[in-house]
C-alpha cells in the first residue's frame, strides 16, 4: 500500500476529528440530550448515583451507564454542556479506533483506515457529536465486543473478558438487546461455515456468565430503587419491576408493542433514514449492498465477512419489524455499513469512479445551494459568512483533491461532511438555541438571580431550564402546589404564557423576563423562514411572587 494513501487517510480522519470538536462548545438541545444531563446532574447534586429522578419523581426507563459518564465527567469538568458531551465525542473516537483495529485485522490496513474515515465523517455522527444521546456509547461497546470476541474466536482467552466487558457496558447503556449485532453476525457465520460446534464451547458460556457478572451493578440499582419499593408509583401502578422492565419490558416491550412505552413501527422507516443519515455515503453503501447480491463479490472477500454483514443486516431487520423506531438507533450499525462501503470503494474501477465522483459532486453542490437557503430564509447572524465558509470548502475540494481515483472520491465526499459540520456547529445550532427557551432561562436566572430557588409550574417537559438554572428546579404540578410551597416568594418561576394570567390574577406576579420558545428538533418551513417565525413561537416566562 501507497504510504501517501495512508497518510491522506489519517489527515482527513484527524480534521473530521478537530472539526468535529466544535460542536463540545455548543449549548444542550432538547429533549433527550437535555433530559440525560439533567439526570447526571442531579446525580451529583444528590450525590446519589443509585436512583435516577426526573422532574423530582423516579424515572424507569433507560440504564444508568449513560449517566454515570456523564456524571464522572461533571465530577471532573464541573456542571456544563462541555462536561456533558466529552465522554461521548471521546468514546465515538474510540469506536472509530475498533473500526480501524476490526476491520485491519479481517481486511487490511487501507480498509481500517478508510471505514473509520467514513464512520467519523456520516452525517449522524456529526449530529450526534451535538445532540449527545446515548447511542454513540452503545456503538463503542457493541463495536468493542464484536472486536474482542472476534481476536478470542481465533484463541486469545482474555478477549473473552475483554468482549464480555464491553458487551455488560453497552446492556448498561440500552438493554439486553444489544447482544444481538454483537452475537448475531459471530452465530450465522459459524453456521453458514460449518462451525457449529462452535456454540458449544465453553468459552463462549463463560463470556454470557461474564456478562451476567459485570452488570450487577445495574441490577443492583434498579433492585434497590424499584424491587424493594414495590408502593413506587411507576407508569401509573404500583408493584413495578425495575429488574423486569430492564430485561423485558424497555426491549420485547417496545418490540412486540406491549409494554408501558409504546410506538408505531413502519418498515421502510430505516431505509429512508439511513439515506440521509449516512450522508454522504449513503448512495455507495447501497450500491455496496446490491454488490454484495452478487455472488461472484461475495467469494472474493474473507470468509469472516460473513460476521460483518450479517451483524448490520438482522440488526437493521429487527429495527425495521420493531413498533418503537427512532432514527438514532441506525447509529449502532453504521460502523459495519462503513466497512461494506470502505470494500467497496477500493474495489471501483475507473468508469465507476467517475460516476461517483461525479454524484458526490451533484450532492455537494445541492448541500451547499440547501444550507445556503437556510441560511438566507432562517437570516441568523453571520448567514452571508456561513455561505462564504461553505463555498469556500467546496472550492478548496475540487482544487486540492483532482482525477479519477479513489482518493479524490474519498476526500471530496470528506469535505463534504466537513462543510456539514462547520455550518452546523459553527451557525446553525447556536442560532437555533436561542430558541430553547428553557436553556435561555436558565442561564438569565443563574446571571440575574444566582440565589435565586427555581421551579418550574404546569409544564412537564423543561428538562434544558432543569440542567442550566441553579440546583434542581421543584416542580409544580397544580396551583395546589403552589398555594403549599412555604416559601413561593423565594421561588422565580418558570411558565408557559398560557398560566401568565392566572399568576397574575391570583398573586402579585412580576415578570423578570420573557422568552421565546421552538421544539427545536422539530423543524418546519414556517420556522426556518425569518418572516413566519412568529407565527409557531411560544412564549415562556421568569415569573416571582411577591
């Protein structure tokens, strides 16, 4: 392999990375990103990281992993949005790192290199580089367990410790049914090679038994909030398992559409998803993937990606059969999309790159015209200098990176997801937090009023104001609260307009100052278009009593 090929390689993966980076400066958005540092944060306010609250009331329904990292971090880092997104931009570095490491060691160098360029540079990853859930971590494990297993397979025992950790942090993450990309791909490959006799062997009993053993932890936590309080109010009955919704009701649960949290599943619903999720990648993987159809592709490539393919392909069928979808989870297997896509691209002949590089340049020139659409109707601060960054990047594409190779391919689409990220990070995102109206707050109380005791009245869902105003805002549900709250007159209340006058009617209600409010992951042409902003804006407001 050309030395040039893979010093270009490591140059666009580390300015994916640094470019990637910005996004650890921005605010929180809500409402799962807000909603999961809200949680750590009172973890560490309490100093409790055994029982998880929401709104001051129990809260069963993801594992506590996720929120333990997040906590350590605010230990570390004190309670920011910075704190809040390093673990997880850390950890996403780390599962581009098993990519290189699974896919050098089935394939080659190149291939490592190429799928990691890929995975970090996928529009999803960028976003969630941003909008920090929890499925970047579940990647990293899962990714990490397939890896480990994979060097135990061929006799290396303490991988088999090593797989079964990662395996036990991604459960504590999402749940049990993560062991299926992580299993699933190892079973059908021993299967269709003939290699059943692998099921039986008693190392792969000790990693389930591992397993088991390294998420007591979660076990324990959820026994000692739940199972030994069976008069908990959870989902509106008493008598509650925390251990059996952790094994069967937040997974077969959602699946089957029977448990307490339910959805509407639609099959084609992760195929359109991974279109544009994927970006800017999305039409090679396809392409890839009808390749892979033929089978004369197939026998050319390593027996063991068989694992590879089959992990991504009964993971994206069990998302696509599933009632409960979110577009988030194709996060899990985009690490084996990158690997189809990296075999792919290397394989293409001159013709074909031609084609494609001639499609990626259609697609830059469309994300460039879209973005600066938006950037024009939506008239933030800065739109014409976003414009000039964008097409700035675009030029700097075409004169740096020329021919037909797959070099040219490969860095163009690159810059592409850089561009993405710049405008994203750089305008987009911190244009639309003005519009979160609880983070706003939030931080004007803890400015104005740093003594200030929150709460926020007859609205559910302020988890941005849970995480930036000081302390644990008091929640209250009814005007009933209100009138026991000993000490109303040293709360300043956060409240929707809709209970504005009924304050003012019923108590002497200053307004500190008013904000306005979008569902910001919810985007509509009426709200990207300055002029008919106002039309879908809510108003919150900073209320005291006196």
């Amino acid at each position: 392999m050309n030395i040039k090929d893979t010093t270009l390689y490591k140059i666009l993966i580390v300015v994916i990375a640094v470019v990637s980076s910005l996004a650890l400066f921005g605010g929180i958005m809500e409402p799962d990103s807000a909603l999961y540092a809200s949680i750590a944060k009172n973890m560490v306010l309490r100093n409790d990281w055994i029982n998880i609250y929401v709104r001051g009331a129990d809260w069963l329904d993801k594992p506590h992993l996720t929120f333990w990292l997040a906590a350590a971090s605010f230990k570390v880092f004190g309670i920011n949005a910075f704190a809040y997104k390093l673990p997880s931009f850390l950890f996403g570095l780390l599962g581009a790192g098993y990519l290189y490491k699974l896919a050098k060691d089935i394939y080659s160098e190149k291939t490592g290199l190429i799928s990691a360029l890929i995975f970090l540079s996928s529009l999803h990853i960028l976003i969630s580089t941003f909008d920090v859930r929890a499925e970047v971590y579940i990647t990293t494990f899962t990714l990490a367990a397939i890896y480990h297993y994979y060097k135990a397979h061929q006799g290396s025992f303490w991988h088999i410790v090593s797989g079964s950790f990662f395996a036990a942090c991604a459960i504590m993450i999402k749940g049990i049914f993560v062991l299926i990309p992580v299993f699933g791909g190892f079973v059908i490959y021993w299967l269709l090679t003939r290699q059943w006799k692998q099921l039986l062997k008693l190392k792969w009993w000790i990693a389930i038994a591992l397993i088991l053993l390294f998420i007591i932890p979660e076990l324990y936590t959820l026994y000692v909030q739940f199972d030994l309080h069976p008069e908990k109010v959870v989902f509106g009955k008493t008598g509650v398992s925390g251990i059996k919704f952790f094994f069967w009701d937040s997974q077969f649960g959602r699946f089957f559409n029977n448990g307490p949290i339910k959805g509407k599943g639609d099959l084609s619903f992760f195929l359109h998803t991974t279109l544009w999720a994927f970006l800017p990648w999305s039409i090679l993987f396809y392409t890839a993937v009808v390749n892979l159809f033929k089978k004369k592709n197939r026998i050319a490539l390593p027996a063991e990606s068989i694992m590879i393919w089959t992990s991504a392909a009964i993971t994206f069928l069990l998302f696509s059969l599933s009632k409960f979808q979110l577009p988030h989870y194709i996060l899990i297997i985009l690490p084996q999309f990158a690997i189809i896509t990296a075999l792919y691209i290397e394989k293409l002949r001159e013709k074909a790159i031609k084609s494609f590089i001639r499609i990626q340049n259609i697609l830059y020139v469309l994300v460039v015209l879209a973005l600066s659409a938006i950037a024009v109707f939506f008239k933030f601060n800065l739109y014409f200098v976003a414009i000039g960054v964008l097409i700035l990047i675009f030029v700097s594409a075409f004169m740096l990176f020329k021919g037909l190779k797959v070099n040219t391919l490969l860095a163009r689409s690159t810059f592409i997801s850089l561009g993405l990220m710049v405008f994203l990070s750089g305008f987009f995102y911190p244009s639309l937090l003005k519009y979160e109206s609880g983070m706003q707050a939030g931080n004007w109380l803890k400015e104005n009023h740093p003594n200030a005791k929150a709460a926020v009245l007859m609205y559910p869902d302020a988890y941005s104001f849970d995480f930036y105003a000081n302390g644990e805002p008091q929640y209250l549900w009814s005007y009933e609260d209100l009138v026991k709250c000993s000490n109303k007159k040293e709360l300043i209340i956060y409240t929707p307009a809709a209970e504005l006058e009924r304050l003012k009617t019923e108590y002497h209600a200053e307004v500190l100052k008013s904000f306005e409010y979008y569902h910001i992951t919810k985007l509509t042409g009426k709200f990207i278009n300055a002029e008919t902003r106002p039309q879908v804006l809510e108003q919150f407001y900073l209320v005291k009593l006196h």
